[in-house]
C-alpha cells in the first residue's frame, strides 16, 4: 500500500455476482493514487479466481472476517471494520460489491481536491443500472445545495441517497461515526445529512453506477427484512427530530412527524414531546386514535 495515497476505497464483500466488474473499474482507474480494502463478511462464495486475476497487477489488502455481521443486520459494523483495515488516508469511500466508478473517478476526486483542498463529504453522479449494467436512470447531483436539502431529495424523491457515491474525509468519520440502524437502512441517508453540514461538494464530471438486482437487500421483502427495516425508519426519523429538528422547516418537520408515527409501535415520553410541537391537536387526536 502506498502511504502517499490520499484515498481508501474500501468493498465490503459477500456476493461475487458483480464483483469482478467492480474490480475492473479500479483496475481501469486513469488515476492510481488510491489504496483498496477487500472486508469479506464470511461470505460462503469463493473469490480466489477474480482476486487471483488482479494479485499480481492491482496492490490491495484482502481480509476474511470469521463473524458474518450482515446476516445479523449489522451491516454499518461490517463497514467499520472493512475501514479498520485502512491506513489513515484522508479520505474514505465505502463501495458496494455491485456497484462501480466510472475509470476517470479518482482522477476527478484528486482535481476537486487540489481546487478546494479539503472537504467533508464529495457525493458524485448516480446511474441507476440494472444486473446486464444497462443504465436505467441518470441522477446528476445538484450544485448549491447543503446537506438539509440533499436529505429532502431522497425524501421527497427527487433522487435517492445510497453509500457507494460518496467520499467522505476521514477527520469527520471519527467525530460523528455512522449510525448503526439495522441493516444499515437509512445510515447512508444519516451519513449524507450528518457528514455534509460543514462542507459538502457534488461532482458531475465522474459517476458511480449503483446496482438495482433481485440479490439486493433492498428487493427482500421477508417478514423479517421487513421488520429490521421498519426498525431502522424508526430510529431514524427518531433521530432526525430529536438531534436535528432545528435544521428542518414547520411543513418538513411535520412530514418527519407523520413518518415517525407510521414506522413506531410505541412512543415514548420524548417523542410524545416532538409530536405536541409539531402536530395540531386534531392531528394529535388522530395519531392516538390510530394507534389504538
């Protein structure tokens, strides 16, 4: 690993279905000032024939974890501690499995470094891609706007947050960390709002490809999938009203409101407190009436 590199790419690894195509867009990088980790979370595949393809041409730090922590929906701890594997460079990007960069992604990383020297978090442009790698969706990121507003697109919609499009200093990884939601739902949401309050950049001279395939987390629609995911909205809307509730309009805060109520089975004596500011007294009516 070369020390001089100001870049970590780190894959938490366990399916091997795209996998090989993400390698090939590290090894195809025009720029290769970068150092990769491989985290294996006690994946049952095999992967020595696509990491034997690279050993000798492609520097990186393999690790087989004995613990399978996603299989327990704890997937940000698989994540930390694929970055535990790093060797304190600057700057930190988690990257799926399936998902992959665009060759010019580092060099673009470096150049919006050099002009700014330094940020918080980098997000890049999105492509939806399907398992044949056919481009379903282009979704370029928004210049100007903070990370409040990034948060409120995914909400509302407009594009959608996930982990791999962004590179984040690692100065403010260790003051927030990430939040542990079960199966890392919405953490990448949390990371984008939390990461980005100082200092946020977006990029649309370079893309990362995010993978939409029926082997995805997000496609698993198991009762008890379901249930780890109404979970995490739980915590986090939770989160987001009783940490950041200043940073949010009255007709958002009463959206994220209406949210909490739907994703919580019980409420407890704070967020009874969040709903009587932010919820009419008829609403209130309603939200009690609703969960009897």
């Amino acid at each position: 690993m070369n020390s001089s590199n100001k870049l970590a790419i780190v894959i938490p690894l366990f399916k091997r279905d795209f996998f090989e195509e993400t390698l090939d867009t590290l090894f195809n990088q025009t720029d290769k000032r970068f150092n990769l980790y491989i985290g294996n979370d006690a994946s049952p595949e095999n992967f020595d024939d696509i990491l034997g393809k690279y050993k000798n041409n492609f520097d990186f730090k393999y690790h087989f974890f004995e613990e399978n922590l996603g299989g327990e929906g704890k997937l940000v701890e698989q994540w930390e501690r694929c970055i535990s594997l790093t060797q304190n460079e600057d700057y930190i990007q988690i990257l799926g499995d399936d998902d992959y960069v665009s060759n010019n992604f580092v060099e673009t990383f470096y150049k919006i470094l050099d002009e700014k020297k330094k940020f918080d978090l980098l997000r890049f442009k999105m492509l939806k891609v399907s398992a044949k790698s056919e481009i379903l969706q282009e979704f370029p990121q928004i210049e100007n706007l903070n990370s409040t507003e990034h948060l409120l697109n995914d909400l509302n919609q407009v594009y959608w947050i996930s982990i791999s499009e962004n590179i984040f200093s690692r100065s403010v990884y260790n003051q927030l960390g990430i939040k542990k939601y079960p199966l890392a739902w919405r953490s990448d949401a949390m990371l984008v709002f939390e990461f980005g309050m100082e200092n946020i950049e977006v990029s649309n001279n370079a893309f990362v490809a995010i993978r939409r395939s029926q082997i995805q987390l997000t496609m698993n629609i198991s009762p008890k999938v379901s249930k780890f995911k109404k979970i995490a909205m739980s915590y986090f809307y939770n989160d987001l009203l009783e940490k950041h509730e200043a940073r949010f309009k009255k007709k958002d805060r009463k959206n994220l409101v209406k949210k909490l109520v739907y994703y919580t089975s019980n409420i407890n004596s704070s967020q009874k407190e969040i709903l009587r500011k932010n919820l009419s007294f008829f609403e209130m009516i309603q939200f009690y009436l609703f969960k009897k």
